[in-house]
C-alpha cells in the first residue's frame, strides 16, 4: 500500500513480495522523522511484532538493515539503539527516499544544492569529452520528455526531469557521479516539492537544457561545464532563498 | 581477527562482537572481487553456513545487509543473486571498504579523484565561510599531525591526510558533503597504497596544506577554493598518470 518511492523506482530493482520491505521503510521513516530519538532505544522487538503484524525473523531482517544503513546499532542488553545522525548513511537510496517523506530539513535541501552545483557541472565537462552517441540518445530522449510533459502534471515533469540529469551523470563515464544519481535524483525531487514556482521555472529553463545537450553533443567541456552550472543556478534560486540562508 | 577498516574507523561505532559482520564483510569482498560474478546466484545458504561455520540466522541477517547495500537481491526459487555492478551502492562507507581490499579498479580510482576535484574545493569554499572555530582547530590539528607524522609511516601519514581533508568536509556545514567524508577518505587511502610517489607528493604538499587553512581561516572563500585545488591536482597528477587516460 506504500507510495512507490521514485528515488527507488529508477535505481533498484525490488522483489515486490519482500515481506520486511515496509517494516523497514516505516522504521526508517520514524527514525528520520525523528519519532524515535538519536541515541534512544526503539520498541522492543516483541512490541515491534505486534504492533506490524510480522515475524521475529521478518524484525530481525528489518533492524540489520537499518543497522547496514547506519541509523541504528544493537548492544547487548540496551537493544536497538537510534546512532546520532551523523553516523546515518545519508547518500543512501532508501534514506534519501526516507526523507522524502518527512519534512524537508532546511539545511540538508540547502547542501543538496551546493552538491549540485558542485557534481553536475564537473559530471557535464566529462560528459562531453566522453559520451557515446548513445549517450547522447538518452540524454535526448530525457529533453524530449521534458518537452513534452504536460506542466500541470508534476510527476511527469519531475520525472523526465530526473531522466535528463541523471543521463548526463551517467554519460560523464565517472562511476562515483553515476553513484550519485539518486542523490542527485532525490534533490530534484525536493525541488518540485518544495517550490511553488516550479512550473514557470520548468517552461523557461527548457531551451536551457537544449544548449546543455548541445554543448555535450558538440564536445565542447567547458561551455558544458558553464551551461549546466547556469542551469542550476536558475532552477534551485528559489530554493535557496526558501532555505536557510549562508552564515555571516 | 580481520583488519580495522580505516574508512570505517572515523566513521562507525561497531558492535565488537557482531556475528554476522565477518561473514559480511567476505561476501562483500567476494562480490566486489568478480569472485561472485553479477547475475550469478551464491553458494546455496547450507554451504555458505557450513564454509562459514555459522546459524542460518547469521547467514540471512548478512545476505540481508548485503541487499540493503545493493549487492544482492533474494529471488524465489533462484536463491539470492548478485546484481549489477550499476545497481551497487558504491558510496556506502563499507562497500568502499570492500573494495580496498580488491584489486584497485582503474576506472574507479581515476573517478574518485574527479569527485574530489568536483567536490572538495566547494567544500573549502564553504569552510571558508562558515568554519568556527572549533572547526580551524580540528583542520589545524589534522595539519600538524600531517608534519608531526614520520614519512616512513605511511599509514599514519594517511590517516592525518583523512582527518585534514575530512575535517575541512565538516567545516562546510554541509551534510551532504559531510556525508561524502568515507568516500574522499577511500579516495585518500587507494592514493597512498597506489603510488609509490606518495611520500614525496606527502613532503612537497605539507606547505600547500597549510596554506588551504589560512584562506578558510582569513574567510577567503574564492582563495580556499583555489589553493584546495591546486593540492588536490598535485596530490593525483600520479594517479591520474597511473590509470586509465581520457578518451578521446
């Protein structure tokens, strides 16, 4: 019954009758929502059986995934323990897609930002030393969706949107960028979220697009480089001063 | 009886006794090593708990974390498969632990000191302002372990290098970054077990260091920005010479 979460759909690939699945996302979800607080124990596995409906196996599955993920840790006699937060594995698909679901923290929308400027201008230079033409096809086929996308269908938008960054971010050939789709992806997806605005700032950054497309085509690093860094500037303006601004 | 993971070390606080964390990491170490091809299935769970000498129990919590880290997926009937290298959360702190202990892969190692080159001069960037402090005080004690340490040691060479460079990640405030440190620290120990060049790079870069913590420390963020870069390019020109050459 869980909303498909699109940071998993275009990464992951789920058995859909995985039985822990949706104990797991409701756990982490708690965790990140801070229902259950750092350094706090969660429920006791019996409590946490019966209030889910599953088995102490099924539990147990759940727990050490959260633990493989960082959010928590057992010790003996204290049980499962909630880890500080800065030990959580943030850049994790289902965390990230975790956080979807809580309220946007100011400051982790503002870092997505400056991790965007700071990955997908680098990911668009390789991109145009070293795309293959089909590469360049799908990155097409992901401004082409863009075009075509009805803008009152958000979902819509933001998936092609998504398709278009995360083509690029593959094409620069860099396994640690293409490691960073669903970072980047889950960015994205916060933005369309959060700003009003983003339809108007969807119609007018399409052409925009185009020349990032273009310049990769042509092979040429640095206007790919310069495009893409105008290009998020544009798009994540209003984010910026929806959030937190910079410190003195 | 295994070997502390450095990349783990600065980043996790383990259960010492954790059973099935031994088994994880082998099988993490297979799986990254080709030992397990991808799209090929594991050794049924009775022979891996026999090889292993360990409960069922055991076996599933560690095929469970493998698959909250994208390395295996459960599938009826035909057991649990590896899958696709694309589909590997290559950022988790312990799969880039694994693959440490695996033959170095050129094309990952050259894409870890483009990330860094993308990522790192932000981050010194932002230090620059918004560090307080206490976070000088960390990055300066990063750097005077970096000069206190003997050139002949080269892990503890190493590990002032990771806690410079990560200290300068938090001081961004930027979680996202900050959530980046395992991996520039991975990035930093494959530097130092692949060039043999790395004690001389190590001596002519100490000043260079130094010089990063003054611009964040005298909040000059474009000059940080710079002087993070030029290090950085120096610290890899090895490395990038080493491993595989742009293509064309």
């Amino acid at each position: 019954m869980t909303r498909p979460d699109p940071a998993i759909a275009y990464q992951r690939d789920r058995s859909p009758g995985f039985v822990s699945q949706r104990v797991l996302s409701e756990l982490g979800r708690r965790i990140l929502a801070g229902q259950y607080a750092q350094h706090s124990a969660l429920p006791t596995e019996l409590q946490l059986c019966a209030e889910f409906g599953v088995s102490r196996t099924a539990m147990r599955e759940a727990t050490k995934m959260l633990a493989a993920k960082g959010l928590v840790v057992s010790r003996k006699r204290a049980g499962t323990l909630v880890q500080d937060s800065s030990l959580w594995n943030r850049l994790d698909p289902d965390v990230l897609s975790w956080m979807s679901a809580t309220d946007p923290d100011p400051e982790f929308v503002r870092g997505l930002i400056e991790a965007r400027l700071a990955i997908e201008p680098a990911a668009a230079e390789l991109a145009a030393r070293r795309a293959s033409a089909g590469d360049l096809a799908r990155i097409e086929a992901g401004y082409l969706a863009m075009r075509a996308a009805d803008l009152s269908d958000l979902a819509a938008c933001a998936e092609a949107d998504v398709a278009f960054h995360v083509s690029i971010l593959n094409a620069s050939h860099n396994p640690v960028f293409a490691g960073l789709a669903s970072l980047i992806g889950q960015a994205l997806e916060n933005s369309f979220r959060l700003t009003t605005s983003v339809s108007r700032n969807y119609a007018e950054t399409l052409d925009a697009h185009g020349d990032v497309l273009e310049a990769i085509r042509l092979r040429k690093p640095d206007q790919a480089r310069a495009r893409m860094r105008a290009l998020i500037d544009i798009a994540s303006a209003d984010l910026v001063n929806a959030t937190a601004k910079h410190r003195p």
